[in-house]
C-alpha cells in the first residue's frame, strides 16, 4: 500500500513539474516579448489576466468532469491543449497572437485540481495536506528550471522558451498515458458531478471563507508575479542599455530562480515535518504573515538598490506561499465529500484563478501610479486574507 501511495505521488510530482517547467520557461520573457509587439505596462500584464481568465472559466468544469469521468482522462486531454498553447506562443508574430496561445494554455493549465485530486483519492485525511506539498515542490522545482532555463534560450532565439515549453509538454502526456493509473474511487456515483457549482459552495460557508481567503492571497500574489519584472527593470536596468530586454529578462530569471529553489526546500522538506506537529490553520496562517512581509520587502528592498539582497524577498514570498498553499489544498480537501473532491479542489484552483486575473488586470495600472505600488497593495490584501482567516474551522 505504500509503496502504491509513494508512486502516485511520484507520478503527480513528473506531471505537475513539467507543466510548472512549461509555464517558467515563457513567464520571463514575456512582458519583453510583448513589448517587442509595441504593448505597454497596463497590456503587458493582461497575458496574465487571460491565462488565469481561462483557468478560473475552466477550473471548475474539468473538476466536475474528472468527478463525473476520471482523473486520467480529463489530465491528458488538458496536457494536450497546454502543448498546442505552446506551439502557437513559440510562432507567435503579434501581439494578438500571443494573447490567443496564452489562452489555450491557460484552458490546459486549469488541470492542477485534478492532479491534486489525485492525491486526494489515495490518501487518508490525515495524509493529504503532507501529500499536497509534493505537488508545492513540483511547482518550486518548476519555477528553478523553467526560468533558468528560459533566460538561457531566449538569448538564442525569442521562440525557443515557448517552444522547449511544447516538448515538455508533449512528454508529460507520454508520462500520463503510460503511468498512471485511474484512482476515482469505483464505489463513488459518476453522476454526482451534476451538482451545481453554486449549490455546493453555497451548501459549506467553511468552503467559501476558504475560497474567499485563496482570492485575496492570490490576487496580492499575482500583482507581484506581473510587476517585479518591470520593477527590476526600472531599479537596475538603465533606460539607455542598448540589451536592456536581454538584461531585465536575465534578473528577473534570477529572482524567480531563488523563488524556486526557496520554495523546493520550505515543501518538499520543511512544510512536510513541520505539519506532522502543526495544524493546517495554523500554518496557512503563518505563510500569510510571511506573505506580506515578502511583499513589503520588494519596494524596501529595491530602495537600498542591492539586488543580492533584493533576492532575500524572493525567499520570504517562497517560505510564506510554501506553507500557504499546500495547508489551503488540503483544508479544502477536508472541507469536501469524498464524491465532491474535484470539483471543490477545482474551485479553490479557480479561486486562484480570479485572484490572477484581478492581480494583472490592475498591476500595470498601480505599477504606473507608482513602481512600488503593486507590492504595497499586495501587503494589505495579504493582511486581510490574514484576518478572515481566523473565522475558518476545519478539522481532519
């Protein structure tokens, strides 16, 4: 039985990794790449706003589905959609064309739900939130060699991220179709996932005040994905630089980087002890708190203007949505019926989703009123989430 447990999890890890790669490798150069196409801050930072528009639209119905039908299917079906999202971002020659492919992938990137649901069906109660922060490592690990490796192809050709991206994708549906198995529970109704959306959130007010504290968090999250780019760019790139693009791409790889690296250790190694002795509540509750301070740390941080010490940043936002996330994934987990487990997961995902789509929809606005702006909003609304928290009670 463990043994059968530990090879889920390792399969879920590959799937969630490559997608998390996929999306790292092109997150770096994109705002350069649309400026490339004449786009300004404010539209910049709308690709985020239809990636995550398409999440947050499909979250919920590939949940419902992979309720109704089967994690396996519903995962290859998104993979395959994320690759030809891909491949249309790597032929991109215009600005609109980059918004449509970053639209297909974000209809295929509405898949983590059911990746954590998943995990969600072969693990006890207990289990599920240590099981959750697998899928946090995926994403650290992702965010590591995505950029990294992302920095590096854009300085030999501007499509070559996107479409490393594509590959990686098109070897994560090889992976899914080869190994893994289907883990709906047989003896669950297939008929349940009728229900509507919005009679089961309206059924559990714990559920809601957990989705409604994931769109805060995610949403001060998202201004900061969406602005720290163009906020190293004006600190530590000079108007003049004749690479500037190159250069801005470089750092901001960097910072994304040390993101990644932070993150792998906080859950693949810390989150996981540390929940074995501390609740779930109790430790989303400390990763907003760090959160915040993470975010406060951006603009104070870029006025002392050392960027190795800007990157210290980088590690508090890590350690904070490294306990934040896999804590709130299996808070959820524990607040749904075992029939209801994809498509509550997917609500929290799409809860995340809204958050970035509000974050890049008014990042390049706050951005121009102020270079500090979007991470100093972002604090507050961490706060907040901070403070709703304290109404949510769930026990495994």
């Amino acid at each position: 039985m463990y043994d059968r447990l530990k090879s889920t999890r390792f399969t879920v890890f590959l799937i969630v990794l490559l997608d998390i790669m996929g999306l790292g490798l092109i997150i770096p150069s994109q705002p350069f790449l649309a400026k490339s196409f004449g786009a300004h801050p404010g539209t910049i930072t709308l690709l985020g706003t239809v990636y995550s528009l398409m999440q947050f639209g499909l979250s919920p119905v590939w949940g419902s589905l992979s309720d109704r039908f089967g994690r396996r299917p519903i995962l290859l079906c998104t993979i395959l959609l994320t690759f030809i999202g891909h491949c249309a971002f790597a032929l991109s020659s215009t600005l609109l064309m980059l918004f449509v492919a970053r639209a297909a992938a974000g209809i295929g990137a509405a898949n983590i739900s059911t990746a954590q649901a998943v995990l969600s069906d072969t693990h006890p109660a207990a289990e599920r939130s240590r099981a959750m922060a697998m899928i946090g490592a995926a994403f650290g690990l992702g965010f590591v060699f995505g950029p990294a490796l992302g920095g590096l192809l854009f300085q030999l050709d501007h499509r070559a991220p996107a479409g490393f991206a594509a590959l990686l994708s098109a070897l994560n549906m090889v992976l899914v179709y080869f190994t893994l198995a289907e883990t709906r529970p047989a003896l669950i109704e297939r008929k349940s996932g009728h229900l509507s959306f919005l009679k089961f959130l309206q059924s559990d007010g714990s559920l809601r005040q957990l989705l409604l504290t994931t769109l805060l968090t995610m949403t001060a999250f998202a201004l900061m994905e969406h602005s720290v780019g163009l906020f190293i760019e004006s600190v530590w790139v000079p108007a003049n630089n004749p690479d500037s693009m190159t250069k801005a791409t470089t750092l901001t790889s960097i910072f994304m980087v040390v993101v990644g690296i932070s993150a792998v250790f906080v859950q693949g190694f810390l989150v996981r002890r540390w929940l074995k002795t501390t609740s779930e509540t109790k430790l989303f509750r400390f990763g907003l708190i760090t959160i915040a301070f993470g975010l406060i740390l951006i603009p104070s941080l870029g006025w002392v203007g050392s960027y190795p010490l800007f990157l210290i940043s980088g590690a508090f936002l890590a350690l904070g949505s490294g306990m934040f996330n896999p804590s709130m994934a299996g808070l959820v987990s524990l607040a749904c019926p075992a029939n209801r487990q994809g498509l509550g997961l997917a609500m929290n995902q799409s809860a995340s989703a809204l958050g970035r789509i509000i974050g890049p929809t008014f990042a390049g606005i706050l951005f121009l009123s102020g270079v500090q702006m979007p991470f100093i909003v972002g604090g507050l609304l961490t706060c907040l989430a901070l403070g709703l928290s304290t109404r949510i009670k769930v026990s495994r």
